[in-house]
C-alpha cells in the first residue's frame, strides 16, 4: 500500500508539473530520466484521484433498521443504499482501493474514529450525524414536523425533497466532516431518502477526478439533486449540485 502511495504521489507530482506548463522533457531532465519513461509513470502510476476516498481500505458504514414483519432477527438496509455502496465498492476497485461495508444497527451508534471511512445514510438513521454535521459552518440536516431536510445557513435556503411532493427526485449531501477525535476526516453521502444517498454516491462516482483537483482532502459540503428512474428507484438518471462546492476553511 505505501507503494501504491508513493506512485500516486509521483504521478500527481508530474500531471501537476504538466498543467503548470512545463514539458515532458524538461520534467524528464529534471528527474534525470527518459521522456519515455516519464510517459510511462502517467500511465501506469496510481490515479491521484483515490486520495479522495481514502489511503487503504475502505471502509462503508451503512445505516441499518429493524423491519416490520420479518421472522428473522437483525438490521436490513435499503436496496438503495446497498446499491450506493456497491457504486463506491466498484470506484474503489478502479482506482486501487479495496472496500467493504458493514451495517450500523438502531439506534445508530457508528464508529467514526477511524481511518478511510465513508458513511451513508441520513441521521434519522444515524442521530449522532445531525451533531456531526454541526461541525459544517455551511449546510446540516434538520428536521420538524414536515419530516428531514437540508438547511443552508450561509444562504437561508431549505432543500426539502422533491420525493415528498410526488416528483422521481430527491436532495442529497455529499461532504467530508472532522471525526470526533480531531485525527482526521471521513466521507458522508446522505440523502433526504434512500435515492438522494444512491444519488450522492452517484455525484462522487461521476466527479470523482474534478472534486479532487478541486478540494483535495480539504473539509468541504455541498447539496446535490438526483433524479431517478420512476420504474426502478436503484436507476439514476442525472445529478447536479445545487449549491457552491462550500469549503470549512473558507477558501
């Protein structure tokens, strides 16, 4: 794995020193090696991309609950947040990252303080993520008597879902929050509804390459909207971002 870094960072190095203006060759001289061997890194090294979703394995917690009915005992998840992460599971596997998932049972208590983490699903599943999202200065979840929905504090503006009108879309979150312990950050894609978390994983699965040449590993947030298939809700058919890519430091 720290070689699988190390070539990540050399090739982002290079495709840096590129976009900078500065030749193949001269980055060739620079290194003390060939052109060709040169074009051979940015083909064959680590996409730097990945750094967006972690350094090692990733892991995907999943907000479990308890289903009505059932003879057998323990948590279900939404197809559509399985769904999601087999969409994060197969991003992983194309940039050099193994993943796996586990489900988080009622009331929510996940497990935050650890590396490489993305967590799906919306704190009515996961309560302590409303606390979390405080951490935002820009958007969190809220909710009142009309149920859960996004609120923008930079601008005033509530993202209700469009599901609950009757429309084939939804809102989702897509952000990187502090973990607890201060000691680092992890991935929260959460939705109004289970579509708008299959459709926040959809936007990152889509935007992976931009969202890291634009923030990095930087703390960040933004609303997206997804529009899926009326026929099949695991089916998405387009995202957009509603919001500014907004940024915790303020940059």
């Amino acid at each position: 794995m720290a070689i699988a870094e190390l070539s990540r960072v050399r090739r982002e190095t290079i495709e840096e020193l590129l976009a900078g203006g500065m030749t193949q060759g001269r980055i060739a001289d620079l290194l003390g090696m060939s052109r060709s061997r040169v074009s051979q890194l940015l083909s064959a090294g680590v996409r730097p991309e990945r750094a967006f979703l972690g350094a090692g394995k990733l892991t995907v917690a999943i907000g479990g609950k308890q289903e009505a009915n059932r003879h057998d005992p323990g948590e279900v998840v939404s197809v559509e947040s399985f769904t999601a992460y087999e969409m994060l599971s197969e991003l992983a596997r194309t940039v050099g990252l193994d993943s796996g998932y586990e489900v988080v049972p009622p009331p929510g208590h996940v497990h935050l303080n650890r590396p490489n983490l993305i967590v799906l699903t919306n704190p009515r599943l996961l309560p302590f993520l409303a606390q979390v999202m405080e951490a935002d200065p820009h958007l969190r979840y809220l909710v009142d008597d009309d149920g859960w929905y996004i609120h923008d504090v930079t601008t005033g503006q509530d993202y209700r879902s469009p599901r609950d009108r009757g429309e084939t879309a939804d809102y989702g979150y897509v952000g990187r929050l502090p973990r607890p312990d201060g000691k680092g950050t992890f991935l929260y894609l959460a939705g109004t509804h289970a579509q708008g978390t299959l459709g926040a994983a959809h936007f990152v699965t889509t935007n992976l390459a931009e969202l890291y040449k634009e923030l990095k590993n930087r703390r960040f947030s933004t609303v997206i909207k997804c529009v899926y298939d009326p026929k099949d809700r695991r089916k998405i058919l387009s995202t957009e971002r509603l919001t500014p890519l907004y940024r915790a430091d303020g940059a």
